[in-house]
C-alpha cells in the first residue's frame, strides 16, 4: 500500500498493510536527522524511515502583517524569538486586544481578510502534490489565536466574566477560519484527504477549562468547521494536548473528529487500555509515544519497548497511527528517533 491508502483504509475502517506513521519534529531535529541519516531533504527521510505522514498544503499570503503594525503578524501580535539553548522558538512579544473593553473595540479592530492569499498559486501547488501521500489542508485552533490576542490570563478571565467580548472575539476568528478553508477546500476538491481542527483543552493533570465553558464556547464552531470539511470528503483530524478524557466523548459526539492526537498516555485518564475500550470502535488513535520522557531521556530499548507496547494496546481493531506525543525535541537523540521508526516498520504488519 501507499501511504495514502493506509491512511485511507484506517479511516474506512479497513485494515491496512501495516500500521501507518507519522512524524512530528521542530526544524532543528529535521534537520539534523537529515545531516546524521544523510537525506537531501524532508521527502528522502520520510523514504529512508518508512514515514506515511501526510503533505500539508496551504495558501501563501501575499500580505505578512497587520495594517496598523508593520512589526506584526496578520493578527496584530507581535513576536520575539527565543535560544533556549537547543534551538528557538517564537514567544508571543504583545497582544494587540489586551485593552479592548467592550464588544465595540473588538469589531473595530482590523482583522485579517482570507483574500490576501496567493490562491493561483495554490491551485497549482494542490496539483503538484504526490497521489501516494495524504494531503492535510486548512487548520482551525481559535483559543490559541484568542490567547495571542488577548494574552493567556485575561482570555481564561474573559470566558468567565467577559462572556460577550469572548464570543465576539472567537466569532472574527471563526469567520476567517471558515472562509479561508471553505476556499481551499473549494479549490482542492478531491484532492485533500484531512484537515486539521484543534484546541489544547487538556494540561499534565486534567482539563484547563470545564466541560461546560468547552461546550459553550468552542463546541459549536469546532462542529462548523467539521462538517464543512466533511462536506467535501474530508476527514477531521483533531488535536488537544494532556489530559483530556473526561472531553473525547464530546469532540466524538458533537465536532465528529476520526483521529485522535497526541494520546499522552502517561497523563491522568488517558491510558491507552482504557481509551481503546472506550473509544477504540470510534476514533483512530495518533501519537502515544512518549516525547516527553521515553524518546527524550529513556535508552534505545525504552523506546522500542514503547512501541511494542502500543502495538499490543492498539491491536486490530484498534486503529492506530505510530507517530510522538507532537513535535521531537532537540534533546531525543537520533538514536531514539530511528529505533521508534525502525520498529514500527518491523512489528507493525497487520
């Protein structure tokens, strides 16, 4: 099979030759995992580590900042970059509605229009993609943008207290949303195979927010941005970060997610036994192996036992996609990162 069709057939509820993979890495690993395993770009590693993870496609913008704010993105959020000694990463550096009172000020803020994209040029790139891979179009995760925006602390205090602003302000936010995927969509009608809809509603220990701020405030758009997706054929792919459980039956009743990421079975709640007797008939799993300690800090053999063990857990008719708990961290030793691949390849026939 190709990778496409094994990501297919497990969506179907076929089974596939073997277990599909994915990777997820910051660019600092990918680029010395291509350096130590000598591959002259990302598609040469996917071939060398037997990889199936979807291309992502997307729209280039033709306009990179706010009108008001030349040192700003789109959004009006300014941002810094940060050495944190293995690599960097961007932090949030100002939040352009930290000051807005009232529902007024948010709607007069200047926000983005999805017109300001290269859509010629996406037509094109959509019909360069490889038919033997998956393709991943459109995201939708509002609370992140919301928290830029806003800042973290007055965003959480704004659900509770500012419910109006708060609607007002994920309103915008789905508004863009909605209509830069429903045009991507339009555009790669037939073509794209998943989409991506997120919120990170779960911490190590358990939900950032309760179950009925979930319900009230991001539910009912993340269901949406669904069944557009699913209005052309597109399966939904979903993320949340932690400790999530007591929210899996609403992201399945009410968004309809099909994949499951990143399963960080070591939080409380998530461990894998049980979300395959709970959920295994409903959602394909993704992730479950460990980047915050077993590929990080645990030996060669920590992480191939990892992989065995998921291999057991999610058996067929579990669905399950191979692939870390998000993005590989500078400090997982190449070592790490090739034994979870290699066993995969090797154990992961179904």
């Amino acid at each position: 099979m190709t990778p496409r069709e094994r990501w297919l057939a497990l969506l179907a509820g076929e089974r596939p030759d073997r277990i599909p993979t994915d990777y997820w890495a910051t660019a600092e690993v990918t680029a010395r995992l291509m350096r130590d395993l000598k591959c002259a770009d990302a598609d040469a590693l996917y071939r060398k580590l037997h990889i199936d993870g979807p291309c992502h496609v997307g729209p280039r913008r033709t306009v990179d900042h706010h009108p008001d704010d030349p040192q700003a993105d789109i959004w009006g959020v300014r941002h810094r970059e940060v050495d944190y000694g293995g690599g960097m990463y961007s932090e949030t550096a100002g939040h352009p509605l930290a000051a807005a009172g009232t529902v007024e000020d948010v709607h007069a803020f200047r926000w983005p229009s999805p017109d300001d994209h290269d859509w010629e040029a996406f037509r094109d790139e959509v019909l360069r993609t490889p038919a033997d891979r998956p393709v991943r179009c459109g995201h939708y995760e509002p609370f992140l943008t919301y928290c830029a925006m806003r800042g973290m602390e007055q965003a959480y205090v704004d659900l509770a207290a500012e419910p109006e602003i708060a609607q007002a302000i994920l309103g915008h936010i789905f508004d863009y949303h909605w209509r830069l995927n429903e045009r991507m969509f339009e555009i790669g009608r037939g073509r794209i195979d998943l989409t991506y809809v997120a919120e990170d509603l779960g911490g190590q220990t358990g939900l950032l927010m309760g179950l009925e701020t979930i319900r009230r405030f991001f539910l009912p758009n993340q269901k949406r941005m669904a069944d557009l997706a699913r209005s052309y054929g597109i399966h939904v792919f979903y993320h949340t970060d932690g400790a999530a459980r007591a929210v899996i039956p609403d992201l399945i009743n009410v968004t309809g997610i099909e994949i499951l990421n990143p399963i960080q079975w070591r939080c409380p709640g998530m461990d894998r036994e049980g979300l395959v007797r709970d959920f295994g008939k409903q959602v394909v799993f993704h992730g479950a192996v460990d980047n915050q300690q077993t590929l990080a800090f645990g030996t060669v053999e920590d992480v191939r036992q990892e992989v065995l063990d998921n291999i057991r857990i999610f058996a067929w008719p579990a669905r399950w996609i191979c692939a870390p708990c998000h993005n590989i961290q500078p400090v997982s030793p190449t070592a790490n990162v090739l034994a979870m691949y290699d066993t995969i390849y090797r154990n992961g026939r179904l």
